[in-house]
C-alpha cells in the first residue's frame, strides 16, 4: 500500500480557499483504530462552518469531514475484517481528529458502521449524516401517518431526506423553499405541498395549506426561524430543531414567552446517531428498494472541493453534495 496520500487540509479559518490539496502520511494504524480507504465523502454545513472559524475546539490545519464512506484496508478489530465497506459519521470526525476528505481516514472503531450494499459510492456516501439526521429527527417528533409534517429548509440535504422517508412512510408533507427554481425538485423528492419562503413569518402561507396549522415542524433552517415555527405548529404540536443553516444560538431566548403552552420544543443531533449500525441498514435497505430517492445534487473530485465549498456556501445545492477522492 502506498506510504502516502491527498488530502483536502483546511489551514486556517476563512473562506473556501483555505482549503489546500497536500500530500500527508497515511495514517499508522494503532490500537482501537483502523485504517479506511476513503471512496466518498458527503459534505455538511457543519464543515463550512468549522472552515469559517465557529467551531472554537477545532485547531489547524485539519482534515475536515464529518463523514465518510469507505472500505477497511487495515484493521484492529476482529469484526471488521480488511475489506469490510463502513460508513462512519461525527464523534469528533474532523474535528478532533483528521476527517473523510482525504484518500485515507484513521478512524475509531466505534465509529464504523458496516454495510453490504451494491450501491454506487456517490449514492451511499449521500446516506450516512444526512438520512441518519433525517430519520432520528423524525423519530424525535414523533411523526407518524396521520401526523402533517411541515419541513423548513426544504431544499437542504437533510430535508430532501426527510421528504424522501416522510413520503416513504404516506405523510402529508409541505416543505419550503427560498428559491423559484427548486420547487419542482421537491416535488419530485415526494413533497405534496411547497411553500415559497420570502421571508417573514409563513403562517399566510401554511394556513392556506392546513387551517390548524402543521402538527410536526422539522426545522432545519434553525435560529432564524424557531420563533415563527414554534408558533406555526397546531397547539399541542412539535417542533424539532435539527438544523444551523442560519446560526447556532436564538438571541434572546424566553422559553415562556416563545412556546406556547402545550407545545413542544425538542432538538436532534446527528452525533447521537453515531455508530448507528442498524439505522444505516434499514436507510440502505430503502434505498435499494426503491421507497427512499435519495438526492445527490453533485459530485466533486478531490482536486475541486474548493468549488464544491462554495457552491455549497452559496446555496446552490439541492440536496447532498459529494466528494469522491
């Protein structure tokens, strides 16, 4: 095997071109961790945040990636002999430790999640943050057949994913977008209502949609938007933040003043998904199947995850971006 590898190294915080292509060491294995060859790396705004400077424990140069698809080239643990295809995701991927967008990732064992699957790696490095995001934040409100299900930030991957399971499953769903030109996406990705979001509250526009309001809203587009969200759901509803796409904090937080009585405010965090084996089986199961699309937006090679950064920053993503090494 070779003695050295690409990889994508972000050296300092600031805009996409902080990113730089470098030759590194591969990785030496050590004990509890195990080599994989990366085939495909999903991108996340997690990332092009960490890239800007809000993420305050991370120190460069880093290796970012969050998550990555791959196939076990030298392992330490019996159950993941060499060969094994995996998909890991968070646990400090990227972070802490040097991430998928490189051509090999030293990574814990307990992240690894195996998986046997025919699908392209474009396609399975689409799954991992993104449909484990969407179904636990599914799984957090609560959301079931008779429930209708309004997703803000439509458009995003975690929320073509979202309409892609919500459909799956025979839930009314709207979801909304700030731009003309993605309405028919989501409509293809299973949404039965779309709403354009030009800013300000929504309720005209939901009210228009279901008088009473939605019973669950997933909102993915976050700090911006929770207030409206909180009170666009139906009294006794659930809102789940599981998104930062506009920031991490809501200034001015009054809790007794925001929500309602009777209506919940509950969060997901894609790191309590982490080693979530099954979960990922089950997605990967669908997708094969036919009843999850997921929506891969674009691929990018190693060389242009410069162009893949801004392109994701600004916005022009519908869906999941991937980088393949």
């Amino acid at each position: 095997m070779t003695t050295t590898m690409r990889a994508a190294v972000c050296v300092r915080a600031g805009g996409p071109d902080v990113l730089e292509i470098r030759e590194l060491p591969v990785p030496a294995v050590r004990p509890g961790w195990s080599l994989v060859q990366v085939k495909g790396a999903g991108l996340n705004r997690s990332e092009l945040r960490t890239r800007q400077g809000h993420s305050p424990n991370v120190r460069f140069p880093r290796v970012l990636g969050i998550e990555c698809v791959g196939v076990v080239v030298a392992s330490t643990d019996p159950a993941l002999p060499d060969g094994t295809t995996v998909a890991t995701v968070m646990g400090e991927m990227g972070r802490e430790f040097d991430g998928g967008y490189a051509e090999y990732a030293l990574l814990p064992n307990s992240l690894l999640m195996p998986v046997a699957t025919t699908l392209p790696w474009p396609i399975l490095a689409a799954l991992p943050e993104t449909y484990l995001t969407a179904r636990g934040a599914l799984d957090a409100l609560g959301v079931g057949r008779e429930n209708r299900l309004l997703i803000r930030g439509g458009t995003s991957s975690v929320g073509m994913a979202a309409a892609s399971i919500a459909r799956g499953q025979g839930i009314e769903t709207a979801a909304t977008t700030r731009r003309p030109a993605k309405i028919d996406a989501l409509k293809a990705a299973g949404v039965d209502h779309v709403i354009l979001d030009e800013g300000g509250s929504l309720a005209a526009k939901v009210h228009e949609v279901w008088p009473e309001g939605p019973d669950r809203v997933l909102d993915l587009v976050g700090t911006s938007t929770a207030r409206d969200s909180l009170r666009l759901v139906r009294r006794g509803g659930t809102v789940c933040m599981a998104g930062t796409l506009s920031g991490w904090l809501i200034p001015d937080f009054e809790p007794v003043a925001m929500i309602p009585s009777g209506t919940r405010l509950t969060a997901f965090h894609s790191d309590d998904m982490k080693g979530g084996t099954a979960v990922l089986e089950r997605v990967v199961r669908e997708v094969e199947a036919g009843i999850y699309r997921p929506n891969v937006d674009r691929v990018f090679g190693l060389d242009e995850v410069v162009a893949a950064h801004r392109y994701m920053e600004n916005n022009e993503a519908t869906g999941k971006v991937v980088v393949i090494p």
